[in-house]
C-alpha cells in the first residue's frame, strides 16, 4: 500500500465538478428559465487510508454533493474521482462493497422491518460470511446499545435510535471508506457522545477512513485531525484545526477582574472589548503569548483575578464563512 513511504490515497479527488441544470420561473412570467448551479466547482483533495476528515461548510455549499459523487450516486461533470482505485460513477456496484454510507437526514433501513432484519438483507446484500457478521453486529450491538432496539421496526425508533441502527447497517460489510453526511443531526447531547465515541472506535480498531460532514463543530474536534472547509463549491481550507485559527485570525480572551472599577486599559498587544464592573475583557492574537499582557497590567493596577479564553471554534469557522 505504500509509496516513496507515504501510504497511497484511499479517496483522490482531482478538479471535481458538479453543474446541475435546473428549471426555474421567471420573475413575473409563466415561462421556465433554464439556469446552472455550480455545486462543485473544482475540488482537489486526497485522503490517505485511516484518516478522519471533517469536511464542512455553510447550507448549501456543496458538501452533500460530493459526497453523492464519491459514492457513484451523481456522476461528476468533469474532473477525476476515485476511492479504493475506483470509479465510483462507472463501478458503482463494485464499490459498495468497499464503502459505507450514513446520511442522517434520510435511513438507509427498512422502514416496516425491525432492525434485525434490516441487518439481515444487508448480510444478504453484501454476502457476508457468518462469521464476520455476528462479529460485526455483536460490536455494533454492544458499543451502540443496540440490544434493545433489535426487534423494533424502524419506524417506531427515535432519530437517535435510528441514527445508531444506520450507523450500525454501514459497517457490516467492513467497509475500507466510511462517508458520514450529518450523523449527529438533531442527537441530543448524550447520543451525539455515543456516536462520537463508536466512530473514534471504529477508526482505531478497523483503521477505518471517515469523511464526515457536520454543522456540528464538536463533532470536528472530538474527532478529525484535518478539516476541509467547503463555500460555494470551492475548497477553502484544507489542514489541521489549529491552522484554521491562524487563518482566521483568531484572538484570545483576557478576562481581568480588577480590584476597583476602571476605564478601558490600554495594554499593547490587547485591544479592549468589554467591561463589567471591574472585570473588562481584552482580546489579543491566539498565537501571542499572554504573559506580556499579563505583566503589564499588574504592573499599572491591582489584579484580583484574571482567565484566558480560547478561541471559540465557531467564531473562526464563522468568519472564514462570511469572508467567502
Ligand atoms: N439534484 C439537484 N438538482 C439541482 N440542484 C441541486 C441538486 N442537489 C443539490 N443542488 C444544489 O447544489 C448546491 C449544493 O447542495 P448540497 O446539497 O451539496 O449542499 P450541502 O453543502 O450539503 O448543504 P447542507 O449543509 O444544507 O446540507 C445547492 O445550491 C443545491 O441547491
Ligand atoms: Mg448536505
């Protein structure tokens, strides 16, 4: 699997395009206008075999899309895709048996069918030996608590349960590729743990390869090392989440609680944004060092008590939305 000591690719996505031709109304008119809609518009990116990629976006940004060509489901309209070395528009078939999908806005079960059934006809889809079968599905079973559910029809589970059963139906067949479009859509907070933890599990153990989409940023830093920031088709950033900070210029909070209630310092390196009281905020560089700022202020008033806030992920992942 390796080359010049790196391992090869599992998904290689060269210039991807997506162009849909869509009807719509014209203002004042019965006509219909004929209009395109770059939802993909020339994406580049590899992903090496095990890694957990946060691949993130606004609505509508085109996120779902590629995940829809990385599958073989929509057909690119130019550029290059392959996962496990497959076409995926041209080898559909073939890689369904190397990849596995969860899209939580819609279930991939049977919606009359309990759970166990369900299972059954994917064990039957993919001709799954015993064996592995009962492997998989005990471990699915135990680290999803699933036990209870199994007997249940689909229909009448929770979003949760039934996010957890999807989850469980994608990872039978031992999948190499996981895609993952909001899996945490609408959890509560306890089930959107759960989740996070049976992925991070899976990713160890089986070495499993994870594209995931989310809204939900928490689920980025609990899980991906790398992120892949998606707007308008384009790729905006691609690399660690600590990256993301410098590009988005990110600051740090000081939260100093003076011991009378002052006007606005003027501290060098800090630029004041709010005060309480005696506590005022000021905020500098996330990559300047506090302990400059710190002495200076001691040295001109009395200090009660001073924090440092990190930056809030959202804040960056917000900016870098609205700067597209
Ligand atoms: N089948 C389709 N026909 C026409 N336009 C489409 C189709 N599917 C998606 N689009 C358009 O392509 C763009 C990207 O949609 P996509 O579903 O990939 O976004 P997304 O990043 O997944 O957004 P969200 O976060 O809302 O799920 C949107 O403008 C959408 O309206
Ligand atoms: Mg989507």
């Amino acid at each position: 699997m390796t080359v010049n000591g790196s391992a090869e690719p599992v998904i290689a996505v060269e210039g991807v395009e997506k162009v849909f031709d869509v009807r719509r109304k014209a203002a004042g008119t019965l006509r219909r206008e004929r209009h395109q809609v770059r939802a993909v518009d020339g994406i580049s990116f590899t992903v090496p075999p095990g890694e957990m990629v946060g691949y993130i976006g606004p609505n509508g940004a085109g996120k779902s899309t590629t995940i829809k060509m990385l599958t073989g489901i929509l057909t690119p309209s130019g550029g290059r895709v392959r996962v496990a070395g497959i076409d995926p528009s041209r080898d559909r078939t073939r890689l369904a048996r190397r990849i596995g999908v969860v899209f939580g806005q819609r279930t991939t079960l049977w919606w009359d069918l309990p759970l166990r059934d369900s299972y059954q006809l994917v064990r039957r889809m993919y001709r799954i030996e015993d064996a592995r079968y009962a492997r998989n599905l005990d471990a699915c079973v135990d680290l999803l608590d699933l036990g209870p559910l199994l007997d249940v029809p689909v229909r009448q589970l929770s979003l949760g349960q039934r996010m957890r059963g999807d989850i469980a139906a994608a990872l039978l067949h031992d999948p190499d590729v996981l895609y993952l479009d909001e899996p945490t859509i609408g959890l509560d907070v306890i089930s959107k743990a759960k989740v996070r933890d049976f992925l991070r599990t899976v990713n160890a153990e089986r070495g499993t390869t994870v594209l995931l989409t989310t809204h939900d940023l928490t689920d980025i830093e609990t899980l991906c090392s790398r992120v892949m920031v998606i707007d308008h088709g384009r790729l905006m950033y691609d690399g660690g989440l600590d990256g993301l900070h410098a590009v988005g210029e990110s600051e740090r909070t000081l939260v100093v609680d003076f011991a009378a209630e002052l006007p606005p310092v003027q501290v060098p390196g800090a630029r004041w944004v709010r005060s309480e009281g005696p506590r005022q905020w000021l905020a500098f560089p996330a990559g300047d060092s506090a302990a400059p700022l710190v002495t200076a202020l001691a040295a001109s008033h009395p200090l009660v008590d001073l924090s440092v806030r990190e930056p809030a992920i959202e804040d960056v992942i917000a900016r870098m939305y609205g700067a597209a």
